[in-house]
C-alpha cells in the first residue's frame, strides 16, 4: 500500500480508533507495511498525543471522564484473552465457601463465568451487579446477593448511597473489582464519582482485595480516584517499559503469564 508518510499514520490512526485497541502485527496485515515500520510510525503518533503506545501496539487516546458501558465492553471483546488469563489466576485465589463483592468490571465477569462453571462450591457472591446475577442465574456452585440501589441502565448496575451504605454493613473475605486506571502519582482511578466510591467501599470491607486489571490500565489516570488501597492486582503480563516498583511498598502484583509458567 504506497501512501504519503502522514496519509499512512492518519490510517493507522483510523484503525486505532475504530478497533480502540490493536497489534503491531495486526495493522502489518491490514495496511502490507512492515512492522519495523508501524512501530517507527507508533511512537511518532504516540509523542504527538494522537494515540497511546501500548505493549505490542496502541490504543486509541481517551478523556480523563470518558466511559463505556459494560454491556458495550463485554460484547467489544476488548482485551478478552488477557482478561480470561486474569480471571483464571483469580480464581485460583478462591476457596470453597468463600464470601465475595463482585463489581460489574468486564474483567470481574469473566471470573464471575468460572464461579458458575467451576469447581469451587458453595461460594456466596454480593454483587452490584445485574449482568453477575444473570450469569449466576443457573450455577450451583453460588449463592447471589444482591445489593439495593439507584438503577444504572447504562452499565446495568445499582449505585449511589443506598448502595455504599450496604457493603460498608457487610463483610466479605474477599473482593474482586475492575479499575480503569493505575498510576504512580494519582493511585487507581475510574472516570465516574460512584463507581469510585462503590469500589472503595468493597475493598474496605473485605479481608483481602483484588483489583483485576490487564497491561494496558497501568500508566492511565482517570477523573475519580479511589480512597482505598488494595491488596492484590492481578493483571495478564507485564507493560514493556513500565516501571512497576513504585506498587512493591503499596500491594502485591500477580502477573498470568508468569504464573502459567510456573504452573500456578
């Protein structure tokens, strides 16, 4: 595909966009330009603010306040190998009879469809969530507490005061949350108000935490930042270029690759 230097990166700019996130390799295949070039083009784009350089790739630029439903991110399948790979290393965190909070992250779904389907028994889920209801709707293996609140059509979810007051009454042994963004200066963010303050109060009231969040939230910062810090993250692989020490002193990280690889 011959094509004038900034016509190409406009293109790949296009394909950013449309796809909201994509591989070198993959736009090598779509546009018949080397990946020596793509990359070249990638970090040109990325000092420019006109994407955002991601491990293997990029992903399209976003607003401090910008959101998508969940029902959007569960059908775009964004990420959705990395976020399995996550949600099968936290499973393993389970124990049978386990009490967990279960927010309505694509991520946590993903695990929620291992607790209908697994092995782990008798697992009691409080969730916010109507999508995590409905995927429990025919397990055995849980019991489904649903907690009260102001209906969120958009993310098909219930939040608000009535919401926050019901988890900061109840103890779990375990939490499981999504999170938009994690950054060294601002800490683990979201771009809405409530679903910060939602989370915050499930990691407050569980004995262990877990933010699940893949490779590309790690150096993101959004509008509402969350007022509690967790215990775990558990994420698909390491971010190439990304610093991760700052997070050493603050909880522990569980990478999916490298817990494959040692048979965890």
């Amino acid at each position: 595909m011959n094509m004038f230097p900034e016509e190409r990166k406009q293109k790949i700019c296009d394909l950013v966009n449309e796809r909201h996130s994509i591989k070198v390799t993959e736009l090598s295949q779509l546009m018949g330009i080397s990946e020596v070039t793509i990359r070249r083009d990638l970090e040109e784009l990325s000092q420019q603010k006109r994407l955002l350089r991601t491990h293997g790739g990029a992903m399209a630029m976003y607003s401090v306040g910008s959101e998508i439903s969940a029902e959007e991110l569960i059908r775009s399948n964004k990420n959705i190998e990395e976020k399995r790979a996550i949600a099968s290393l936290a499973y393993t965190m389970l124990n049978d009879k386990d009490t967990i909070f279960a927010d309505g992250s694509s991520t946590v779904h993903e695990l929620i469809k291992l607790v209908a389907t697994g092995s782990k028994k008798q697992i009691s889920v409080v969730t916010t969530s109507l999508t995590t209801v409905n995927a429990l709707s025919e397990s055995s293996n849980a019991k489904v507490i649903m907690v009260g609140g102001e209906v969120n059509y958009r993310h098909n979810h219930v939040e608000g005061y009535l919401t926050t007051a019901a988890i900061s009454n109840l103890r779990a042994d375990k939490c499981f949350i999504g999170i938009n963004g994690i950054d060294e200066a601002f800490g683990y963010s979201t771009p809405r108000f409530p679903e910060a303050e939602l989370k915050s109060e499930m990691v407050r009231s569980s004995i262990q935490s877990f933010i699940l969040a893949d490779h590309t939230k790690f150096g993101n910062s959004y509008l509402a930042r969350m007022s509690a810090d967790c215990d775990y993250i558990i994420t698909d692989a390491r971010k190439q270029g990304y610093d991760y020490d700052w997070l050493a002193d603050r909880c522990t990280v569980l990478f999916a690759s490298e817990s494959q690889k040692e048979g965890i």
